[in-house]
C-alpha cells in the first residue's frame, strides 16, 4: 500500500464508501447469528451453524477494522471515533458478558446504517427486507422443521418470512417452537424499523419538494425585481453634464499669473 497520507485517505474514503451497504448486511446477519443463541435454546447443529457464521463475519470486521486503521492519517483518533468497530471485533472474546455482545452489535448496525439510510434510502431499506427475510427464512426452516408446526419447508418459511417483514401477516403459516418464536420477533422489529424508516424518508422528499418550490419563487420574485430595476436604470434619462467655463483672456493653463 501507498504511504503518501493523502493518498491513504482517499483510498480509505473510497473503501468506505464502497463496503458501508455490504458492511451494514453483514451487521444485521452477525446480530442474529449473535442474538438468537443467546436469546433462546437452539438444537447444536443450528448452534454450530451460527457459531460459524459468526466468526466469518467478525473475521471480516476485524479485516476492515486493520485496514480502515492503517489507512488513517492518525491511527490513534481513528480508533478513538470507531470504538464501536474496537468492540465489534473484541466480542467474541467477551463471552461472559452476553447482553454487551447484542447491544455491541446493534450499536454498530445503527452507526452503519444511519448514514446509508440518509445517502441510499431504497436501496438500503429493499436490500436489508431482503436480507433479512431470507436469513430469517433460512433459520426458521431449521428450527421448525420436523415439528408439528406450519412451517415444514423452505418455501413455507419464506412465504413466512415475506408476510412477516412487510409487516402484513397473514397468519397461515406461523412459528412453534421457542427458537421459531425468537427469530419472528427479531423480523417484527426489523420490518416496523425498515418500513418507519422508508416512511419518513417518503415524507422528508414531499417536504424538501415544497421548500425548493418556496425557495424557486422567492428566487423568482429576486429575480423579477432586478429585472424591473435594470429596466428603470436603462429608461431614466440622463441629466446633461453642464459644460465647464471656459477659461478668461489672458488666463493659461498655469492660472491668471502663468
């Protein structure tokens, strides 16, 4: 890598850019690959399946973390501002403490996505429902299926998946077990958040629409009186200059004893 100091910045500016979506995904698949083990008893192979999907991850935040650090003009202040990103990396060693790993990690989430979301509303909020829905697809068919609840295959937890985060539930296919139980309530808060956030953003473009309309017609009303000012100055006559005496018999350009 370059050393030049500008240049890191701007390369680090550019992968930031480049991973903030992909970073803020991999945030809301590591919370329920954090959350849902520690919320609820879950058999050992989805408990094996988690534990790997959850240092997969940290893997790659603690990659981003080493990187976006050696990339700073001042390494120290950098880590300073990202202390979130500092503890997302050392929560797997804080296993004791188990509610600061959930709350951890939904502090990162929130600081990844709250600039997202104000940069790439749509996008953001149509690939997170996506995410979300399949992930909590994917985990509910392994804990209900098999049991004597609706959901047996994966297109039934899907069908779930997608009636739960729209936040229009059916009911027709519906969780059982403790675990199934868990994970719906995680989509529930995931869907009232996404499509809050898409709400408010609709209405934010409607309001930022009517004060641009208000301040194009106090710029036209600018306009139009510089308009009738320029034309009142190009009208108005100008008074004539009277003509400067001319100089007496006698007197030169030095005065009367040049």
């Amino acid at each position: 890598m370059t050393q030049d100091p500008s240049s890191r910045q701007a390369l680090a500016e550019r992968i930031e850019h480049a991973s903030r979506l992909p970073m803020t995904l991999l945030s809301i698949v590591f919370l329920f690959a954090v959350a849902i083990p520690e919320l609820m008893p879950v058999p050992p192979d989805v408990d094996e399946l988690l534990e790997a999907v959850n240092w997969l991850i940290w893997a790659i935040f603690a990659f981003e973390l080493g990187v976006m650090t050696y990339l700073a003009p001042d390494r120290r202040r950098y880590v300073r501002e990202h202390w979130i990103d500092v503890l997302t990396v050392l929560v797997p060693f804080l296993r004791p403490v188990r509610v600061l790993r959930i709350v951890v990690v939904s502090a990162r989430l929130w600081t990844e996505a709250r600039v997202l979301i104000y940069q790439r509303t749509f996008s953001t909020v149509a690939m997170t429902s996506i995410v979300s829905a399949l992930v909590a697809a994917t985990l509910m068919y392994v804990v209900e299926r098999g049991g004597d609840g609706p959901i047996q295959t994966y297109p039934d937890a899907l069908w779930w998946a997608a009636a739960t985060v729209t936040t229009v539930g059916y009911g027709d296919v519906f969780p059982k077990t403790a675990a199934g139980r868990g994970i719906a309530f995680l989509l529930m808060l995931i869907g009232i958040s996404v499509f809050g956030v898409l709400t408010a953003r609709v209405a934010a473009i409607f309001v930022e629409a009517s004060e641009d309309d208000q301040h194009g017609k106090k710029l036209d009303e600018v306009l139009a009186r510089l308009e009738r000012l320029e034309h009142e100055l190009r009208t108005r006559p100008v008074p004539e200059q009277p003509a400067p005496p001319l100089p007496r018999q006698g007197e030169g350009a030095g005065g009367p004893w040049g």
